[in-house]
C-alpha cells in the first residue's frame, strides 16, 4: 500500500569523545584566497606546499584577494515560529563574514569581478595559518561562499581608499563539521595574484623592436627585466607567431629586443600566456600593437 | 635553438656574418665587451647561432609563414 515519503533530514550523530589538554585554535583571518568551484589540492601535504599555490595561481584556478582590514563577524541567528507547544526553524543561521580592503582602483576594478560568484574561499590566519575543508576522499578545498563587493569608498581623513566585502558562506557546517586548519611552513605575504603586464614600445622598424614590459596598476612603473626567450611572442597581422631572436633586458634601462625580419604594422608584441618570474606570475591584457617607423 | 649570454637566436637563423654583426653588435651583450675582444666573441656568437638545427619549443615556435633567416 502506498503511502507518503518524507526525509526528515535529521542529522542526529552518536556523541564524539571529548578528551583534550591543549585547544589548537588559529588566529584572525588576514586574507582570503578564493578558488573556482571544483579546485582542491590532492592532499593535506600539497595545501601546505608553497609551489603547488603558485601553480595554482598560475592556472587561474586560485585567485589570492587583498589584506582583510577589520575582519568581523556578521553572523545572522535563525529565526523561528513559536507556537505553544513547538518551535520550528523558518530561516537557517547565515554565517557571515565581513573585512575591509585598502584598494587602488585597478585592484578594486580586478575584485569586484568576484562580486556574486561563488566561490571556494581559503583563508589566512597570522600563525601563518590556512583555514580550508577536507573531502571525503581526502583532498583540500576552500568553503564554498558567494563574495558581496561593496561600493568603491573615497578616502577621507579617517580612512583611506577602501571597499568592505561581505562573504557569506553557503553552510557553516562546512568547516564545523569537515574543517582542516593548516599551519604551512610559509606566509600569505608570499602569495601573489598574477600582475598584469603592460608592454611599452621604445622602437620598432622591420627588423628590430625595443620594448619594456612593466607590472602594476596603469602603466605601472615597476619594470620586470627578467623575461626571457620563452616568456614573449610576436605576432604577424594574422596571428601566426614569427620565429624571432631575443635579446635579454639591458640592465641599465630595462629595453629588451626581439630581431628578426618582416615586422610591419598590425604586428603584436605581448607574453606568452601567464609567465612565472620567481613566485610572481604576469599576464599582459593585451598584447602591443607594432607600428612600425 | 642557440644561446649566448642573453641572446636566444631565432630557429634556423642563417643570416651572413655582415648582417649578424649589424643585428646584434649594437645590443648591451657586445657592448659590454672589450673592443679588442668584441669580434672574436661575435664570431663565437655567430657560430652558435648558426649551429641551430634543433626545433623550438617555445612560445616563438614557428606557426605560420615567416621570413627569419632571408637576407
């Protein structure tokens, strides 16, 4: 005979052993480092492995964000319907978090475009320490949160440059229940996004082009000399890369050439992909454009 | 694909010694050098990058028609 099927959803466990002489906890979030969904390192040793985050990184599958300034909680209680002989959740507890950012406005420009994603949210402690979650089958993700990016805010003479970003987590129970608290052998001051790279054109005719390359917000003003043959491509008109030779950066100027023959208007200059310099990945947006004397 | 101090020459490069001289010896690697010992180091810089056979692997691989090497 048919009848009604329901799962009550009760998650009822039997009691855990309580015994403990020392309470291990990590200290206050610094920073966040957000990861699309899906992204977990294979194991507890590789979330503390320093090369396996800059590779991370590097693949764009982890976005580390800026300082978290006066990290708080905004957590919302549930809310209930009392009636006189039970009591019912009607609004599950949100957990909440709150942190404010010192922001130039490219890298506000590059955080509000997590605005509304949702995301696997690792965060930073001052220990060093890496809060994250564990999967059943033994690997290492962030909690899962959607990141609210607030209004860019004008400094003023209390307060620098700033946004506030709230992150709400989809479940608390996430790192209650599923924790990992890490104490890795480095520090979240070593972790860089990738940088954008901006190519300047110093001169370029048929057969020579003198270029620099510099990061940071703009036109930047922090040369990287360091590139080397495998880091630049030209590219004709068409987009077909040209066979070139490279000359490394003058030290004395930060002007590296690339020679070959043929360069003509509509030609581009830019990095091969994301290009790792130390721990430190750049991208150009855009490759430069080759017009030629 | 050959290397002399910074430079990386181009696959297959087979430019004349002249034309070498003239692409490469005005860059800061040559200028560097000590004039007495500038030509001699040209030519051993020549010589590797004419000694070129192997195929590049990187990002300045070849994909389309190019003109490198064409005097």
């Amino acid at each position: 005979m048919n009848r009604p099927y329901v799962e009550c959803g009760s998650k009822k466990t039997t009691y855990r052993n309580t015994g403990a002489k020392k309470q291990c906890t990590l200290k206050k979030t610094v920073r966040y480092a957000v990861a699309e969904k899906g992204f977990a390192f294979d194991s507890i040793e590789d979330a503390k492995d320093k090369d396996k985050w800059d590779a991370a990184v590097k693949d764009k599958k982890l976005f580390p964000l800026y300082d978290a300034e006066e990290y708080a909680i905004a957590d919302t209680e549930a809310t209930y319907w009392e009636g006189e002989n039970t009591r019912l959740e009607t609004t599950p507890a949100k957990k909440i978090r709150t942190f404010r950012s010192i922001l130039g406005l490219c890298s506000y420009n590059a955080l509000k475009s997590f605005d509304g994603q949702e995301m696997q949210a690792f965060e930073f402690t001052t220990d060093p320490g890496i809060k994250a979650v564990l999967t059943e089958d033994g690997k290492v993700k962030g909690q899962t949160v959607v990141l609210n990016i607030g209004r860019l805010q004008d400094a003023t003479s209390e307060l620098p440059q700033n946004a506030v970003v709230t992150v709400n987590y989809k479940d608390f129970n996430e790192r209650e229940d599923f924790g990992a608290d890490l104490r890795p052998e480095w520090s979240y001051l070593e972790l860089y996004g990738i940088f954008d790279a901006f190519v300047d054109i110093v001169s370029a005719d048929a057969t020579e082009i003198k270029f620099t390359v510099s990061s940071g917000c703009g036109s930047g003003d922090e040369l990287v000399t360091e590139l080397t043959a495998a880091d630049v491509e030209v590219r004709d008109a068409a987009g077909g890369v040209e066979s070139v030779s490279f000359v490394a950066a003058d030290p004395t100027d930060g002007i590296y050439t690339v020679t070959g023959t043929g360069f003509a208007n509509g030609f581009t200059l830019g990095l091969v992909k994301v290009v790792s310099v130390g721990d430190m990945s750049f991208e150009t947006p855009e490759p430069a454009k080759i017009t030629v004397a | 694909m050959g290397v002399y101090k910074g430079i990386t020459f181009a696959e297959g490069y087979n430019k004349s010694f002249a034309n070498f001289k003239k692409e490469f010896a005005s860059t800061h690697v040559f200028k560097n050098i000590p004039s007495e010992k500038r030509e001699a180091e040209l030519e051993k810089a020549y010589a590797i990058a004419k000694g070129t056979s192997k195929k590049q692997k990187n990002g300045n691989s070849k994909e389309s028609t190019s003109t490198i090497g064409k005097d």
